[in-house]
C-alpha cells in the first residue's frame, strides 16, 4: 500500500492522501502524470518552492515469526 505524503513549507503541515490523484483534485496546480513519472518512475520525491511530496509504502501486515 502506498500514501502519499505531502510537506507545506510555508506554514509545516504535514498532509497524507491515498493517491496522487486525490492530491491533484484538491490541488488543480499539480499534474498526476507528472508527479507520478517524478516519484514512482524515477523513485524521487517532489519538492518545489511549495511542497515537498513524497510516495511512502506502508506495511499493512507483520510477518509472523516462526516457530
């Protein structure tokens, strides 16, 4: 699972959105593909003189220890 996690500079709030598309709808200066192509296809994270934003993977199950 992935989040996106996005870091306002001017003011330091943290924001997280579970696609890069919900980011984009509520923020109509931001292209997905664009931010996709940045953070998934070249592993970077995004940042301008806004934002900073970054794809985190989630682990949403702890491996069980064997016996």
């Amino acid at each position: 699972m992935t989040v996106i996690i996005v870091l306002r500079k001017k003011t330091a709030d943290i924001e997280t959105y579970s696609s890069l598309v919900s980011f984009c709808e509520q923020n109509k200066e931001y292209n997905s593909d664009m931010l996709y192509n940045i953070t998934s296809r070249k592993k970077k994270p995004f940042e301008d003189d806004e934002i900073k934003l970054l794809r985190c993977h989630v682990i949403t199950r702890m491996p069980r220890k064997s016996k």
